[in-house]
C-alpha cells in the first residue's frame, strides 16, 4: 500500500505560478513512478506529467510542456509539480498517483491515487 497526499492548490490569476506537492508513504515508495492527472467536472481524468524514481525520467502532456515541470525528492518521498504561465483552462483538480512499470499516461496503470488539490485559474 502506499499513501499519496497531495498540497499546494489554491487560486491565482492567469500568467501566475503555484507549486503542488504530493508526499508519498507507506510499502515501499520508491519503487513507484508517480504522476500527476487532473480532472474537470464532466470530464475523464487527464494526463498532466509523470517522472520516475529511479532516473528521474519524465513525460509531459502537449498542453503543458514548457509550462509545468515534475520533479522528486527521493529523500523525502516527495514529488512536486511547477506550474507557470498558468491559463484558465488549468483549471482543476489536481491527482498524485502512484504506479508500477514503464512511464504512463494512462490512469489504468497507476493504483494509488491521492484525495485531489483544487487549482484555480482567473482570468
């Protein structure tokens, strides 16, 4: 088992920057490539970034690239994702997942899954 739980969500306006964190817990960690969804009302939950733990390997989504950046703290168990030049359509919420095998953007390989941090865009 391992425990996701993810910080750092809030409101900001368009161009802004925000940080969310997720620190994992529990069997073994270390050994799980994490990565962050987000989801809308109505919506499937979508593919924003992943990293690995091992050699830090990372995957981003089109609509994020150059904007956002995943990174990790092995001595802490912790994966970050930075947000900038944030725009409206960022607007979400935000899931830590956890997952085993190769890197994915499919939320069928990831089973952990932290509570969600709300981000909010103004515009």
């Amino acid at each position: 088992q391992v425990q996701l739980v993810e910080s750092g969500g809030g409101l900001v306006q368009a161009g802004g920057s925000l940080r969310l964190s997720c620190v994992a817990s529990g069997r073994n960690p270390r050994f799980y490539n994490l990565a962050w969804f987000r989801q809308v009302p109505g919506k499937d939950r979508e593919f924003v970034a992943a990293i690995t733990w091992t050699r830090g390997s990372t995957d981003y989504a089109d609509s994020v690239t150059g904007r956002f950046t995943i990174s990790r703290d092995n001595a802490k168990n912790t994966v970050h994702l930075q947000m900038n030049s944030l725009k409206p359509e960022d607007t979400a919420v935000y899931y830590c997942a956890a997952g085993g095998g190769s890197l994915s953007d499919s939320t069928r390989d990831y089973g952990y899954w932290g509570q969600g941090t709300q981000v909010t865009v103004s515009s």
